[in-house]
C-alpha cells in the first residue's frame, strides 16, 4: 500500500480514501462517487476491526460478503475506484502489537458510553490506515455522527496534512439509514426500524414550528421510540451540542441523536436541527 | 511546515529530520550531519514538550537558550540545515487538544515507571512533529534509549511510512553522556556524575571477563554508585533486555541501564553489552 501510495503522490496525484467495514451498501457507494468527482485516485479498504468490538459485541457474526463488494465496485460506471486495500487482522495488528489512539472527553460520550474503547478502536484502526494509504481527503458517513467528529478531531489534533469529508446519510423510502447491520432484522423488526427516522423527524419538526421546547425531546423521543414493542433498549435519544457531543437544551444549531435495539440488533441514527 | 515539507517532497526531494528541545549540544549536532549525509533536506525542530514532564519536573526550568541554539545551527559548516521548525505550545497544544497515542507496555518500564505519563507525552508530539515535517528518517540519539525503542514501536505499529535512524550517545572525555540537562550539575557535581558511566563500564567489563554474572550487575551497580555521596538516588540500575525493556538475566545481547539523581538532577544513561 504505501509503494503504490507514495507512487501516486509522487506523480502528482490525489488519493482519495474511503474506508469502510465492508458489506458495502449505497452509503458507501455514495462516499466513492464524492471521492472519485474530488481526487485522481480513490483507494477503498475493506478490514473489520476487531479492536472496535467489545466482547460480547457482533465481531464474529459481522456481514462479511468480500466477493459480493469486490463485484459491487467493479460494477461502478467507469471503474471510478483504482485500487482496493483489504488488509488482514494480523497485518493490521500483528503479534505484540502496543499503540493506542485516544481521542479524550468526545470518545466516551454517547455510543462511546455503551461501547468502552470503540472510539480508540475506530481512532487508532483509521490512524493505521491513513498512514497506509496517504490520501489527500477520506470520506465518511454522517450516520457514524460522533465517529466524524472523533476523526476530525483526531486529524487535528495529530497536524496530519489531510482533509475529513462528512457526506450525507442515505436512507430507505422509509426514512431508515442504510447501515450493513439492517440485515440483522427480520421482515418483522425491518418496518418497525423506520420508527427511529419518524421519531427524530417528527421531534424536528416540532420543535421547529415551536410546538416543543429542545430541553423536551428526550422525553418525546423516548415516547415515541416505547409505542414499539420492536424497541428493546433505548441506550440515549435527545439532543445534543454538535462539537461537545454534550446533551444540550439550547442552541440554534444542535443534533438529535438516538441509539436503540431493535430485537438484539443496535441501530444508531442522527438528524441536524437548525432554527 | 506542511507547506513546505509537502513543497520538497513534491520536488522529489528527501527530508531528514532531528526533533529536539533545544539547548543543543554535540549530541544533537551528530544527529544533524548523520541527516544531512543521507537526506537532501534536513529539518531541525525546537520544542520543549510540555506533555511529558510531570507536575514536579523541570518543565518550567529546562535549560532554554533559542538565541544560541540558532547561532548553533547557522554555524555548522556547509548551512547543512534547511530549516528550523519552533512551534509554540499553543501551536501543538491549542484549546480543546484531546489527541494521545500511547504505546503500550514499553511505556511503563525504566522511565516510565518514575515519569508517569511522560512517554505518552513522547509519543504523541513525536507523532504530531513527524505528521508536520513529513521525514523520510527521523533521529534520535541512543542515550534516551528506552524513548528510542518507544518511538520505532509507535512507527511500525502506527504504519508510518518513514524510518527512525538511531546514533550513539556522545560523551565527555569521563565518559558523562553528553545531555541538555548537565547544565544543572554544580562543578562539584560534574566530576562525580562520570560515575555513571564508569559503574556501567566497569560492570560491562567485569561479565565481559567472565568475573561478574548478569544477574549480579544490579547488585555491583548499586554498591559502585552508592560510593559517591552526590548520588541521592539510584531509581534503577539493572540489566534489561533491549527489545521488551524487562528486567533480565540472561542473553547475549542486553542493556545495563540507569536512572540516578545527583543532588537534584536526574540523568540517565546506558551501554548495550554484546557477549
């Protein structure tokens, strides 16, 4: 990876890079589109990694379908990706392996709450793979929300000269986010999952035609999310400061995020209110 | 810097770079003419990091002497450095710094085990240095020998495309390493600080000819560096296994390494024995 990267560069050449878990859906497809309209080249890799996961978390039953990606990228108009980074866990983390980024105060808020050392996890892999593959810009999803600003912090705060793209969640006709866990629903919950959209949607516009102060939605996402009996667990849902992560009850300018189970499967999403 | 380092490497030129704390002595000058014979451009930085010194360490009295560390680098032969990089805490540490890299295990041995903190401290402005300066070869001298074997850790876990070149400690003609810190030794002090070295060669020696096991070289240092009534302290005196920095017993290859306080001064020092 880094002879073909620093081959590029180089030449002159801008590497655009999208990392991803695999299981590639129209979110990611979307993040290759933007990187291939911005940069010479676009790299994606494709590495599930291990030290994101908890143990009782879903590292093992993860979707894999590495042929079903390989062919969904090289199906692309124009073959927009050149090259496919798809290291192993023992390249990634060989054996006595010791380094750790910690991103302090934004990693254990939120998911990071219910998922201690996720955020060191995610930090420390796209740290790896950033050095690996050398790009100019890499792309990401603003589903994984707290996950932006953990990396663009991190890009920061570590002076790497290299520019974070946050693109915009796709959903279904339904309002879903398009997530490689939706797969873990039955034909059951998978409706039922749209309620988490209409929850967030329904708080926004309230709160947006005045009907609903911002210190109440947490209480009216909650009710919401409850009137399924699909919602098992809901671990946060309200409102917070975009920058801090930090709840908030005001602001012109602030996030509405949710994470639930639907059954045993953890579905997060978030929506941007500006007044 | 970015602008510039990414200007050289554009041009295809390779940049060497010495990252110090400034107060330069004869130490950190070799480390400059080994970059300058193996990189087009050499880059020198100066900062005194904050984030490894504890809160009753010598942050605020470190030996600071800018005016004649440039006088310094303007007098050596040739101009062979490029360019001389002094960023402000404030430039490294804004408001809101959140970003850490530690490398586990071989941070807490020797040192760290009296500088709680300090090579997080390391790790993370080496690591923000290298991400501004872009070398192809950094170096470090071997009297900071654990920070050498830290720091190579952090470059091949963390993927860094770059090589970390590694020089050996100069001494004064008693054989004290050559160190910024020597400066605070009073003239009666200074003489007696050779017995570092001299204990540590005098052990070497001594398993050398076969007169001296290495499980005793702790005893010997301890019982030779006790003599000196301006040794106040003795934090460790051992023999250690160069790659795992433990404590060891046996080998072929290993380190003798110490950490003393003279009067208040705490200087540090090592040879690697070869059998």
């Amino acid at each position: 990876m880094h002879r073909f990267s620093r081959y590029c560069r180089e030449s002159g050449k801008t590497i655009g890079f999208v990392p991803t878990m695999g299981a590639l859906h129209e979110g990611h497809i979307s993040l290759v589109n933007e990187s291939t309209k911005a940069n010479d080249i676009t790299v994606v890799s494709i590495f599930i990694n291990p030290a994101q996961f908890s143990e009782d978390e879903d590292f093992e039953r993860y979707p894999r379908d590495y042929g079903g990606d390989i062919r969904k990228l090289r199906g692309l108009p124009r073959l927009p990706v050149d090259a496919l980074f798809m290291p192993s866990v023992s390249d990634i983390y060989p054996d006595g392996y010791k380094t750790y980024v910690e991103v302090r105060g934004l990693s254990e808020r939120l998911c990071g709450g219910f998922r201690p050392g996720h955020f060191t996890g995610v930090a420390t892999v796209v740290l790896k793979l950033f050095n690996a593959v050398m790009p100019v810009r890499a792309y990401f999803g603003l589903k994984d929300y707290q996950q932006c600003v953990v990396i663009k912090k991190m890009v920061r705060d570590l002076n790497l000269d290299m520019e974070i793209v946050t693109c915009p969640t796709l959903r279904d006709h339904d309002g879903l986010a398009k997530s490689s866990r939706n797969i873990y629903l039955s034909a059951e919950q998978r409706p039922e999952a749209a309620l988490i959209y209409r929850a967030m949607a329904e708080a926004r516009e309230a709160v947006k035609d005045g009907t609903l102060k911002i210190e109440d939605i947490a209480p009216r996402l909650q009710e919401t999310l409850l009137k399924s009996e699909a919602v098992t667990e809901i671990q946060y849902a309200s409102a917070y400061d975009p920058r801090t992560l930090k709840e908030t009850t005001e602001g012109k300018r602030f996030l509405i995020a949710v994470a639930v189970k639907i059954g045993t499967t953890r579905l997060i999403d978030n929506l941007m209110v500006e007044l």
